[in-house]
C-alpha cells in the first residue's frame, strides 16, 4: 500500500512539474515578447505621418503655358491693336502632383516664333517677329509694344545697337539697312559689308568688307549710317577666322584666330584694337571658338572642343582686360557653348548646360538641339557652380538678363517665343 502511495505521488509529482515547464515556456515566450516590442518602440519605432496631398495640375508640367490674357478665362487669345499674345505665369518643369519639388515661375512674353533677340544683358529686351514682319520691345511695364509699324520682310539678322533704338538689317541676298526706329530714318548700306557690330556708345560699328578680291577685303569701322570709314585691318583669305565683336571697355574690335601656328588641338587668339594696338595675345586649347565679353570687358568666356574632350565643348575664362589680355585662363569645368550664356556682371556668368552631350557634337552644335538644359549660375573667379530650377525639356537659344539681375530672358530652338524666368 505505501509503495502505491509512493508511485501515485511520484507521477503526480513529474504531472505537477511538467505543467510548470509549460507554463514558465509559456511565460517566457511572452516576457520575451514583450521585450522585443518594447527594445523596438524605444529605438526603431518612427510615428507615422500624413502623407502629403497632391497638388491639382490642370496642364502638362513639361509644356510652357498656354495663351490667355487678362480678363479672358477661356484660354482664347486676346491681343491688344499692335501686340503681340502675351500669356500669363504658370508653374512649370518638376514632375506633376509633386508637392515638394520648387517649380520656377515661366512666363511667356509672346508665343509667336521671334529671332535676333537682343542678346546684351541689361538692355530692354527687343526682338523680330517672324509672324508679321515688325520689330518690338518690351517696356517697363512688362507690356510687348510694337517699335514701329513698318514692316520688315524675310529679315535674317539683326545687329542691336546697345544705347539707341537703331539697328543694322540684313536680308538673304546680301542687301544691310541702318533703321533708326524713333526718326524713322532709313539708310542703305554697301552690300558687300557683313558681320556687324555696334561699339559700347553706339556711335561706330565694325564689319567685314568683303571684296571679291581677297586683296581689298578689310575689317572696317564706320558711323551706324555708313560714313567716316576707317580700315583697320586687312583680312585677305581669312575673314572667316575673324570674330566680329567690340568689346564692351571699346578696346577690342575683334579676335582673330590666325596667330601661330600651335598644332592640330591649338589656337593663338588675337585681339585687334581699331587703332593697330600690340595687344598681347592668348592660347585656347581646341577649335570651334564662341565668345562671350562680361559686362565690363575686362573678362572673356570661350567654348572650345578638342580630342580631349571627346570634341565636346569646353567652356573657359581668360583676361579681356588690354593690361592683362590673355592671363588668368581658367578651365570652368563644364560642357557647353559660349553663345548659351549670359553675364550677369564680370564675375557671375548664367549658362545653359546639355544634360549630356555625345562625342564630336563640337564639330556640329545643332546635333544638341534636341538635348535638354540644365541652368547653371557660375562663378568664374571660383569655378563653383549652382544649379538654378529649370523647366525639363527645354534648350536654351539665346539668352540674357535684366539689368537688376533678377529676371532671366531665353529663347528655346525647339518652342517659339521669348519667355522670362525670375531669378
């Protein structure tokens, strides 16, 4: 009977602990989760936010604003006598429905297909109309005014003068014009003059005399209505390796890359003055040059292309001043043409840079045309560059800025129209 007792209390026993080995298990499977929930709260644990609401978007963020005028709220165009359509800001650039994405503020000044632009940055801006024929400005008011009413057919260049509203016309079969908007005054120029450029006072302008015999062709200056003229430097056969273009402290006629002689991927530039001055002379380190003058002169941004650079554009700085020409050449470190940048000041340059570029494109600029721009702000002193919030999908033509540095004008090659970008 004991032995029975014995073995029943035994069993009961081993029955009693192995419930209690359940049930401490149990508990710790518990306390450990418990744990791990709370190591989790403390250290991993972020509390959810509201996401963000969409923004309505009631137009392609990738296109420039349709046309509209004040007053008219159905999109139908509405054009003052004399005016050209003038449409009113939008956002655009960035992706659609993004809500913290900076969008930069476009207006379109005129969505008629425009040219010869002028293109000096703190002039009023001034431009042709392909649509009808007749040059315009845009005021102080920001309001598009017609400079005149007489029409000018089939125009292919323009030469702007920086301090009057006068210009030089040329048209395809070679005839040039003096057109003097205020007094109507109108001037025919020889028809064998070419490349013009007005001097910083616009009282002369520099040319191209092209003779047909290589022997009487001549850099010339002259009064925007053609008289008092002065040879300055004869070209011979190498008008085309002449540059048009005064520079803004009146010393420099034009560059000339006809120096000596540095190799297949080297150029000596020279700087003609209008009175024979030895101005010392500067190397570029490729082909294919475009140049840009600050506003003072005293500096001057060249794009070259060259084997090592896959013959893409290279864009760099160098003196202008006639003490120091060619010193102070600095590589800016950046792919993209002279003739896509604007001075703001002598240091400040803004640029419009491919976002990529193929090899040899140097050799054939338009292959770009369908590339998009990026806006870049650089320093040329430094060399740093920022980059400033630019509609997707455009490709600067032209362009300049206002003459408080706030407001950015461009042209597109593949969107006509001139349009405005606040800095």
């Amino acid at each position: 009977m004991d032995q029975t007792k014995k073995i029943t209390a035994l069993l009961n026993y081993q029955k009693h602990m192995q419930r209690n080995k359940i049930i401490f298990a149990i508990i710790f499977i518990i306390g450990s989760t418990l744990l791990g929930y709370l190591l989790y709260r403390v250290f991993f644990y972020t509390p959810p936010t509201t996401p963000p609401t969409l923004q309505d978007v009631t137009s392609d963020s990738n296109q420039f604003p349709g046309i509209g005028g004040a007053g008219d709220r159905s999109g139908n165009i509405v054009t003052p006598p004399d005016q050209l359509p003038i449409t009113q800001d939008t956002a655009t650039g960035g992706t659609q429905g993004t809500s913290d994405i900076t969008a930069p503020i476009i207006k379109e000044i005129t969505s008629s297909a425009v040219s010869n632009v002028t293109t000096k940055s703190g002039v009023s801006p001034k431009f042709y109309s392909e649509q009808d024929g007749k040059f315009y400005k845009l005021n102080a008011a920001g309001e598009v005014q017609p400079l005149s009413d007489k029409v000018f057919f089939n125009v292919q260049n323009v030469t702007w003068s920086p301090t009057q509203n006068e210009t030089i016309i040329e048209y395809p079969d070679g005839a040039n014009i003096y057109y003097n908007f205020d007094t109507k005054e109108q001037v025919t120029l020889p028809k064998h003059w070419e490349s013009f450029s007005f001097d910083p006072s616009g009282q002369k302008i520099a040319s191209k005399s092209m003779s047909l015999s290589p022997e009487n062709r001549w850099l010339v200056s002259a009064d925007p209505k053609g008289g008092s003229i002065e040879l300055i430097e004869a070209l011979g056969t190498n008008a085309n390796e002449v540059i048009v273009d005064w520079s803004p402290n009146k010393q420099v006629v034009a560059l000339s890359t006809t120096g000596q002689a540095l190799g297949s991927g080297r150029q000596e530039v020279l700087f003609i003055g209008q009175n024979g001055e030895n101005f010392p002379s500067t190397v570029v380190e490729g082909r294919g040059l475009k140049t840009q003058w600050s506003k003072n002169g005293s500096n001057l941004l060249y794009s070259v292309h060259s084997s090592r650079s896959d013959f893409k554009p290279e864009l760099w700085i160098v003196s202008g001043d006639p003490n120091s020409i060619g010193s102070g050449r600095k590589f800016l470190q950046i792919n993209t043409w002279a003739d896509k940048c604007a001075f703001a000041d002598d240091r400040f340059v803004f640029c419009g840079v491919p976002t990529s570029l193929d090899k040899g494109v140097g050799f054939a600029p338009s292959l770009a045309d369908g590339i998009p721009d990026e806006l870049y702000k650089i320093d040329s002193a430094t060399g740093l560059k920022s980059k400033i919030p630019f509609p997707d999908n455009n490709v600067i033509d032209s362009i300049f800025l206002s003459d408080d540095q706030h407001t950015l004008y461009f042209t597109d090659k593949n969107q006509p129209g001139l349009f405005e970008i606040a800095l």
